[in-house]
C-alpha cells in the first residue's frame, strides 16, 4: 500500500488508515514500512540509550518486550516484528509514536510534543512539555464538536510547514501548552482529582477509557483507540465504541503558509522534543533550528 | 553504595515527612530545605517521567502490559544509580493476586516502608479525598482499590492499592526485596534514633550530628512554617497538607464506631503492628 504522510511518501506492508493513499502510487517511496522477523538490537555493537532503545550508527532500535520490536534505518526504513499473537492494531498504535518520529528526524524534520485539533473548522495546534495537560486540554476543547488530527506529536517540516500525519495545515489559533486561553481554560481542583484518581473497584473492564482520540473505521466495524490500548484489546469491543470520543473524518489536505513559526520561536521555550533519544538527536538544536527557517 | 530504594508506604502514612527527613539528611545543609522541593527522585505513579525515560506513549498500553515495561524501566534505571536514590511508591507489593514485577524487582536494593494507625490514616484520607470518613474506611477495606485516572485522560499509572491489611502486609512479609519497617509513631516520638535506622539500612554515611539537624529540620513545625508562608505544591486546594503531626489528635477525634469497623476490618494486622 502507498501513502502520503509529513509531506513524504511512503509504502506500507501493514494497512495505515491514518494516513491518505498516494496521489502517484507509482512514485518511488521516500520511506517503506514492512514486516521482518528480528530480535532488537541486531547489532553487536549497538548502544542501549534507554530502557527500549538501542542505536548503532544510524539505526536505532526499540524492543517493547512482549509486543513488538522496530527498527529505523537512516530515515529510509520502518521494520516491524510483533511477538506472537500481537495483532495489526497494536502495532500501528506504537508505530505512530516513537518509530514514525525517530524516522522523520533522522530526515531532519523537527518532531515537537504536541497535539493538533479543528474546532469549528479552525485548525488548532496544542504544544508543549509532556505533562498531563496537554491530553486532557484537548479532550475538554473537543468537548463539543471537533476532531482530533494527532494527539502525539507535530513535525516542523523543512519547508517552514507544519505537518500533521497527512495534511499541512493553516493556522488559525494556536494554544500554549500551559492551558491557559482567552476561550479555553481547563481547571480543576486538587481534590477533584484526587477524587477522580481514587478506584475502590478495580477491573480493567471497569473503566470507560483513558482513549484522547479514537478512530472509528470501516463503518464502524472495526476501532481502533490513538491512547488507551486496554479500551480495545482483549476487552469487549463494544464497550471501546461507546468509549471512544470523537469520530474519525477525513478531511481535505490544506497547503497553505502560516504564522506557525513565529508561534514557534515565541513559545520554544515552553516547547519539548517528542520522545526521541537523546543520542538520535544528538547535538541537534531544535530551537536553533527553528529560529534558522524564520530568518530564512 | 547506596543503589535504588523504595519509600513505600500506603497513601497519608507519612511518606511525605520521610521523604523530608532524608532529603534534609542528604543535603546536610544549613537551612531547611524547601518543602517544595522534596524531590527524591520518580514516584511509580509519575507517567510523564515514564514516557520521558522510556521513549514510550504510556496510554498506548494497557495497566497490566505497563506493569511489566516499568519492571524494566526501574531496572535499567536503577542500573545507573551509584548513589543512594530514593523512590516515593503507594503501591502494594502483592495485590489483585500477584506479586507487582515492577517493585518486586531485583534490581531495587530495598525499601524503607513507612506505616501508621489505619485510625489516623482514615482521617487524614477522608480529608485528602473530601469524602466522610466512613467513605474512607470502605475504601481502605477494599481489596480492589487502586490509584488510577477515570475523570482525566493523563494522569497517574495505575498503582495497585488494595485494603490497608493486605497493603501492610505485602511489604512486611516481602522476600525478594529487603524491607525496613517503620512505624510513623515511632519516627514522632523517636526520631532521632528511628531516622538512624533508616540511613544505616539506605547505607548511607551516618552522622549523628546530621540526623539531629535533619530531624530538626523537618519538624512538623518548621514544615507548618513553610507551607503557611509560601504554600505546598503537593497540597489540596483548600486546606493545609501539614496539619497535625503525631496523629494522636485523629485517633482520639475518631468516633467509637468508626474506630471499631476499623479494628473490625484490621485488627489482625493492627495487632501485628502494636496499635491494639
């Protein structure tokens, strides 16, 4: 299957529905994803940099003991190998994460922590340091009607552009990720949520969904949940659609400029890298980067 | 030494005073340190320390699927620590019928584990989540209880509670994992030689004259002092974290009633203890 995702185009062994299918199938991909059969690190000289990441060189590995193991080669390749019984759906929730956004660096786009939304047909962006605000800002903007386009992470791509999966998008508004907003400003006090955080009955089937975003697809036949993997893997089906928040739709790619990057330099220091390893991007100064494509 | 330790304790036990008596011990400082900067290192409920160290999305896995990542997150982190590091946790060692991988983890050096009057933990419970104290018992008498977000999509990874007694007697009866008991009475009225208890088991240095300034720095009045001048991030929205410190006032502000379901529900482990 080919697709066109952060201004790249890309050929996939494992279905992506996140992603458009390509305008030129024909094309030759800038990157493929497909399936092999490993144990990570496959290298004998490969450096642990974290509890789940090996690098050697350009290829950076990531084991999830008991799911499955990726590896990225130098921007160009994405390989998956699930262990037994995992299935499509919990790869693609964890190849949308870390391995999707170690590959876009080693291409040199800038993958910031962040979330992207539309509400009332205006494009919202949600960046900032990891920390509880962000998905839960997010849920309560979208408490009406809105969609989610990414509750991971935004690329700054090299073309001054904004890329979000599979669309570039105008920038309307913008949110700080300190929650704080003229329109919206999310509260709540210290014992509410010790109040919410306290369980006296606990199953996992219990809880409705820890799920941001969740996609409905093929008519809502299949699900599939962007966060809260327990709403929808050995557990009813049904109980996961009634959880899931916001419905998929897919809307039309929008290329336009945007004032994004002034946002950017006047908020970087607010702003945090997605979860990529220190040791993938090195020296890299993001922010030095991002004031270089202003001044250019 | 001294490597990774937990300081466990089931939740209002006191766990925030230890955590102030080492850090004032290890600063060895000339003034106390600000109760607003009590940070010993992760607590287990941290997901936002989680994703960063791991590089993974935490939401993306279920509860249990979590459970054994973070068994290999502590490892491979404790494998770095060549100083004594300290570790806030709520979590029973063995709850829901299995011994919880993530603590129970060879690569700990141990746990300092802090317990007090489950008549004076209700109390403070009740307070802490604005509920009756009545509530609160229930809450502690449930073997199905846990920490874990239902009204906010990122919050804490679930922690595994379960009642007061089994909570207690998880970490009392451990035996992969080497467990300093202490009661929080004992650190109220003994402090000096109950914190010299804690730094020779942490096998940090220890210095008699540091452990009196310690003690003396972490005073519940000092610790007064501070949150009323300049407040506590960890504090509720309304009210005073440091309230009262030997508990005694609880116990006898406790209504008879309340106090019998509690030793109903308790007295076994409760005897175990001394409190009955």
């Amino acid at each position: 299957m080919h697709y066109q995702a952060y201004g790249l185009r890309l050929e996939s062994d494992l279905p992506i529905p996140e992603f458009l299918e390509a305008d030129h199938p024909a094309a030759q991909p800038d990157f493929v994803i497909k399936k092999g059969n490993f144990s990570s690190p496959r290298s004998s000289k490969a450096t642990q940099t974290g509890p789940f990441t090996f690098i050697d060189g350009s290829i950076l590995w990531f084991r999830i003991p008991g799911l499955a193991d990726f590896e990225m080669n130098n921007g160009r390749e994405i390989r998956y190998s699930p262990s037994p019984g995992i299935d499509n759906d919990t790869i693609r929730l964890i190849l949308l994460g870390l391995p999707v956004a170690a590959l876009l660096v080693a291409r040199g786009i800038t993958v910031l922590n962040g979330a992207a939304f539309v509400i009332a047909s205006n494009t919202y962006l949600l960046l900032g340091r990891r920390g509880p605000t962000r998905a839960d800002l997010v849920a309560s903007c979208l408490s009406g009607d809105g969609e989610i386009l990414s509750d991971k992470f935004i690329a700054l791509g090299p073309e001054n552009r904004v890329l979000i999966g599979n669309r570039r998008i105008e920038m309307p508004g913008w949110i700080e990720g300190c929650g704080l907003n003229d329109k919206i400003y999310l509260t709540r006090s210290r014992k509410e949520l010790n109040r919410l955080s306290w369980v006296q009955d606990y199953s996992p089937t219990s809880f409705p969904s820890a799920a941001t975003v969740a996609y409905l697809i093929d008519g809502g036949i299949s699900a599939r949940a962007d966060a809260g993997a327990s709403t929808l893997r050995g557990l009813d089906k049904q109980k996961a659609l009634l959880a899931c928040l916001y419905k998929y739709k897919t809307l039309e790619p929008l290329y336009r400029d945007s004032g994004v990057l002034q946002m950017l330099v006047h908020l970087s220091a607010k702003l945090d890298l997605y979860r990529i390893p220190s040791s993938l991007a090195g020296s890299f100064d993001w922010r030095d980067h991002i004031r270089s494509l202003t001044r250019s | 030494m001294s490597g990774f330790f937990w300081l466990a304790s089931y939740p209002k036990s006191g766990n925030t005073w230890l955590r102030a008596l080492l850090k004032n011990y290890m600063l060895d400082d000339d003034a106390p340190l600000s109760i607003n900067n009590l940070h010993t290192g992760f607590s287990t409920g941290d997901r936002a320390w989680l994703d960063a160290c791991s590089g993974l999305d935490t939401l993306d896995f279920t509860d249990d699927e979590l459970d054994r990542l973070r068994a290999e997150v502590y490892s491979w982190y404790a494998s770095s620590c060549s100083d004594a590091d300290f570790h806030k946790t709520h979590e029973a060692l063995e709850a829901f019928g299995c011994v919880n991988a993530a603590l129970d983890n060879p690569a700990i050096s141990g746990a300092v584990y802090i317990v007090r009057n489950p008549i004076a933990v209700a109390s403070s419970l009740a307070d802490f989540l604005d509920v009756s104290v009545d509530d609160a018992v229930d809450i502690m008498a449930k073997e199905s209880a846990a920490i874990r977000p239902v009204g906010a999509y990122y919050g804490p990874v679930r922690q595994r509670l379960s009642s007061w007694s089994r909570h207690v007697e998880s970490w009392l009866d451990a035996r992969d994992i080497g467990v300093l008991a202490v009661r929080y009475e004992d650190l109220a009225e003994n402090p000096m030689e109950t914190l010299s208890k804690i730094v020779r088991f942490t096998g940090l240095e220890h210095c008699t004259e540091r452990v009196e300034k310690a003690v003396r720095f972490s005073g519940f009045d000092e610790l007064q002092r501070q949150e009323e001048n300049a407040g506590f991030v960890e504090m509720h929205s309304s009210g005073r974290f440091f309230r009262r410190g030997s508990g005694r006032e609880k116990i006898h502000d406790t209504t008879p009633e309340i106090a019998d379901r509690i030793v109903s529900a308790h007295g076994a482990v409760m005897r175990r203890l001394g409190y009955l």
